[in-house]
C-alpha cells in the first residue's frame, strides 16, 4: 500500500512542480545578468520563455516519472528528490549572483560569505521541501532533531562535493584538448552528482525514515 501511495500524482504535485518550474526561470535571472550569454539576453519575451519552457519542462518530467512509478514507485520518489535538488542549486546560485550584482564583489572574503548565504537559504528550504513533499515525513515534534540530522547530513554531502570536484580538477587535471574552463564544469558536476546520491541516502534512511 505505501509503494502504491508513492507512485500517485496528484493536483498539488503538479502545483508544487510548477512553482519549481517558475522559480528555476526566476533564479535564472541574476545568473544570466552575470554571466551575459549573448544569445539569451535578459528582457520580458525572455524571461516568459524561460517561465513557460521550465514549467512545461518540470510537469512533463514529474507526469513521465509517475508512468514509470508504476512499476518502479521509488523512481517519482528519486524524480521528487531531482527536482527539489535542483531547485535548491538554482536558489543557491541565484542568491549568490543577485548579492554580486548588488554589491559588484565577485571574488575575495565576500564572494565565501556570499557563497554561504546561498548554501544556507537553499538547505533551509531544501528540509521543508524533503520533509514535506519527497519523503512524506510526518511528526512536527522531531523537527528540530530531523534539522540537525538535516544539515549534518548536507554538510557532508557539500564536503563530497567539493572533495570529488577537487579531485576531478586538481589532481586528476583536464586531458589533452579540454579548456580548462570546461574541465572545471565537470569536476563540478562529477561532484554535485556524488553529493546529490550521499544526500538522498542520508535523507531517506535516516533523516526522514519511516
């Protein structure tokens, strides 16, 4: 009954992913000032684009893992878990750019203190978002225990990200041809993936177990 349960989609799922959605367009903004693609400039038709795209995006995503579900009910689960990670990264990222674009600071003492803000907003909304919608978990009076477990689990989980990234870029280095720009891409990426998986375990068996 409880794998059946997991596998069912329903109206405020779908509401919950189209808030994603919006917020990926939204937290995209002060990125894409910094970052300046020329290709994707930042103005109203853009930016509508953006919100339609990513919210089309994130309901076809959670309808086509709730198909699969049925078979596999952990894998809307998983697909719940992406989501929310991803929101989290965007939400990161974006607090961190709108604070440079604010202040004009993007390296030195301010850029880690600014990088830590980002980290906590995000993990603080990350635990609402896990508690209540991927895993379900029910109990107020363990909040403040399943916090803790919380952070500490995404603290270890920020440690394997920054140790594989580093890893990947600074001793393993870029191979013949690759810029190192793009290197650094993927060691960051390698990285997130590693920590995404250590969190979801931590999260699920320990944080947040039934």
């Amino acid at each position: 009954m409880e794998n059946i349960k997991q596998a069912l989609v329903g109206r405020r799922d779908y509401a919950l992913i189209s808030f994603i959605g919006i917020s990926f367009a939204l937290f995209s903004i002060p990125i894409l000032q910094n970052i300046k693609l020329a290709f994707l400039p930042i103005n109203a038709t853009n930016v509508a684009l953006l919100i339609l795209f990513f919210t089309l995006l994130a309901n076809f995503g959670l309808w086509f893992s709730a198909v699969i579900a049925r078979k596999i009910p952990i894998i809307l689960q998983i697909a719940k878990y992406g989501a929310v990670g991803a929101f989290n990264t965007f939400l990161d990222w974006g607090v961190v750019n709108l604070l440079i674009a604010l202040t004009t600071i993007a390296a030195g003492f301010w850029f880690s203190v600014f990088a830590g803000i980002g980290f906590v907003i995000a993990n603080i909304g990350s635990f609402f978002w896990n508690k209540y919608w991927t895993f379900s978990a029910k109990g107020e009076e363990q909040k403040a225990t399943e916090m803790v477990q919380f952070f500490v689990v995404s603290l270890i989980g920020f440690g394997v990200k920054v140790g594989i990234a580093s890893l990947v870029v600074n001793v393993i280095g870029a191979p013949a041809g690759f810029d190192e720009k793009q290197w650094a891409n993927i060691g960051n990426v390698s990285g997130t993936m590693f920590s995404m998986v250590w969190n979801f375990i931590g999260y699920k068996f320990w944080v947040f177990k039934k």
